[in-house]
C-alpha cells in the first residue's frame, strides 16, 4: 500500500495522534508517512534497537513484549488499529523498550525520527494529543500495577479482559468480542498469571456462560457478570 | 513563600519540565505560579476530584499512593523534588488518579489548568518536554510490571531501591543514600511485597553491609551488592 491511496489516507487522518489538525497539516502529515505490510509472526521492531521511525497501526494487531536482562518476558500491550506503539523512546532513551510481533498479517504508518520531530514542532497540537494518549497508557498501567499487587488471579484476568474490551471490543449478536487473536498464553502474560490459571479459569466463565471462545476469537457474553468478578 | 523570592524562582526556572525555554517564557511561567508549603501528612489533592491545577514539588516528598474499588491500595511513586505530580490527568479525564500526600514538610508550585494549558499552547516546548517526562514514567512502570509479573520479592526490593536511587539518590561518605523518607511499608507497597518480607530481606542486607538505615534514611552501601541481587 502506498500512503496516496485513498484507504490509507482516510485511517491516518482519522487517528486520534492527528486529531485537531488543519487539512493542510493532514496532508503533510500523510505524504511523508510510509506505509507497509508485514506478515503474522513478522518483527517490526527488536527491544534494544535505535528508534529510528514513529509507528501507527492502520490494520492488523501487534504484541509488544519486553524481556528483562535475567530472561523474564513480559506482554506490556496489545496494540489494535489506530493505535500508536514504539513511539515514546523517541523522546527518551531512544531505544525500543520492547519487541513489536505481528500478531495476524499487519499494516503500519511510520514516520522518519527527524520528519516526525518536524512535524511535532509544527503543529503542537500532535503533542497535546501524544500526551493524552500516553497519559492514558500510563493510568492504565498504573491499574494494572494495583491489581497485580493487591487482587487474586481471577479478578485480573477479569479486569484484563474488561480493559481490552475497552481497547478494542466490537459488539455482536454473542456480546462484545475482542478484536485480539489472543491465545490464552496472551492473557496469561498480559495478566501476570499462568497459563494453567488462565485456562482454568476461563473454561469456568465458559461453563457459566459468562464467555464464549473458539481459535478465532474471544467474546464476553455478559460484561455484568464478567465485572461483578473484577469488583471481587 | 511567593513565586517572586528569588528562591523559588531559580527551582521553578531549573525544572525539566521548562528546560529549553527562553527567558521571558520562564518570567511568565513564574508569575502564574501559586507556591504553597504544607505540612507532614497533609493531603495535596485526593483521588477521584477534578484537577484543577498542575503541580510540582520544589521541596520534600509525595506519596501517590491509589486505592482501588475494592480497597486494594498501592503505592504508585514517591515524587522527589523537581518532579511534576498530578499534572497528566489535565490530558486525558480530569480526574486525579491518586492521593498525593506530604510524606514531609513539603512545598509545591502549581499552575492553574487554564494558565496551564494556555503556557503549553503557547511554548510547545513545555509539550516536548512533558512527553519526556510521562514516557520515562511509562518505561518506569512497564519495568515494574515485568519484575511483579517475572521476579521474586527480593529481586523486586533491589530493582525498587535502585530506581529510587536513580530518582532520588544523592553520594554521601556511607554510599547513596535515597532522599525519601520512607518506612518499611512504603518500601513494601511499592514493591508488590508485604512488610514482613520487606523487614526480612532489608535485616539481612544490613547484615551482609549491602545496606544502612535508620528512622531517618536508607542507605545502598553496595550498589554493586544489590544490582547482583537485581539481576538474580
């Protein structure tokens, strides 16, 4: 795909990191954009790496996954369509903090660092919108740091899955299904519990009728029940 | 204190958050602000109210500390001097996220959201340099995340006590010693750890001269000592 076609001009000027700009801005913004596919299982980027472009996916699903100097792994984030990711170490260590995997074949936007700092200088209000879009990651984070510190298993694989529907929940005929091919190791490593905890607990929902899920997807029957759970 | 005493205004001048702005930017930014002092225990702003003004601390120490629906409460970070604290829920819900209370006699600068807002649009360069700051704070966490989720407690207290060293360590005859005033529970909370393990592990470092403390403050004798136990 080339940034001109007219699809991936409508999804790059319809992120919320360009809300607010001028048409012109828009314009810029989308020429100097590159945009390219990759397969499932491809690498966008490696942890430790230079940060030499600002990513956003237009399509698809990314995991970021960050391991520590002792070997431990951790799921930091799923990222869906219109999200930003790898974007921050730009203005901090510039260094990718984590791996970026395509989870299902995947379309990205990027910016070169120097073209991205460019446009930031030009139109503030991209910062304004950075800012908000990272404050919220970082509430989010904050949560997940809580639960992970203060609440059993159960309630957070619940409060994960409330988040990601939250994130990128799509409504139909079933309830609200997860837009995230998640394997049950995802959530296991994106709530900080085991696979075997996670696989439990969700044949239990699954019995009760509170979730429904095949290879393909996941869906949350009833978010009542699956929130009466995350309140404990 | 008045933003006018030259004291003040030389803190608030060497901020990271106003680095790289011109003169007549930092006179303005000055004049906006309302400095206050409040005592030991003394609450900042508490969770759940709307923001109505954006802070930073010039002396003494914060806790951020966040309850959850349930009760469950965490530590979230102790902020030291220079750092901005409660400023980035202006961005996203206008809610503060967490308590901030006065770990000590402490004294903060603060900006009306509207004289907020107003500076940021005017010198984007407080926009840049407010990114750098939540995506330090975001890398922060997200390492967090990692050792609750991989790492047992005692790795958990040395990666906490080095971060805290980074953020608040100044060289003294003894080692580093960690400019906040924190009780054993702090130290617990902001691990994901219970006091008892705390107390244990803190004993044994004591022992083995990794570490001193005393009501006052703790201290890494061995910073080489507790990065091996980090690293496990």
């Amino acid at each position: 795909m080339h940034p001109h076609d007219p699809e991936v001009t409508a999804a790059i000027t319809a992120l919320d990191l360009f809300a607010g700009l001028p048409a012109s801005a828009l314009d810029e913004v989308t020429a100097r954009a590159r945009v390219r596919t990759l397969g499932r299982g491809a690498r966008m980027f490696d942890q430790g790496e230079p940060v030499e472009r600002a990513h956003v996916l237009l399509s698809g699903a990314i995991r970021i996954a960050q391991a520590g100097s002792d070997g431990g792994q951790v799921v930091l984030r799923f990222i869906g369509p219109g999200e930003i990711f790898g974007s921050v170490a730009i203005f901090t260590d510039h260094l990718y903090p984590a791996d970026g995997i395509a989870m299902v074949g995947s379309t990205e936007a990027s910016w070169a660092r120097a073209d991205w700092l460019d446009l930031i200088e030009r139109y503030p209000r991209i910062a304004l919108n950075l800012i908000t879009i990272v404050g919220r990651r970082l509430a989010e984070l904050q949560d997940r740091v809580r639960e992970m510190a203060t609440q059993r298993a159960e309630r957070r694989i619940a409060n994960t899955l409330l988040r990601l529907a939250r994130q990128a929940g799509r409504a139909t005929g079933a309830g609200t299904e997860i837009g995230f091919p998640l394997r049950r190791k995802d959530i296991a490593d994106i709530s900080g519990t085991t696979l075997f905890t996670v696989s439990r607990t969700l044949n239990d929902w699954r019995r009760q009728g509170l979730i429904a899920d095949d290879r393909r997807a996941l869906t949350l029957v009833s978010m009542a029940g699956i929130g009466r759970i995350a309140l404990g």
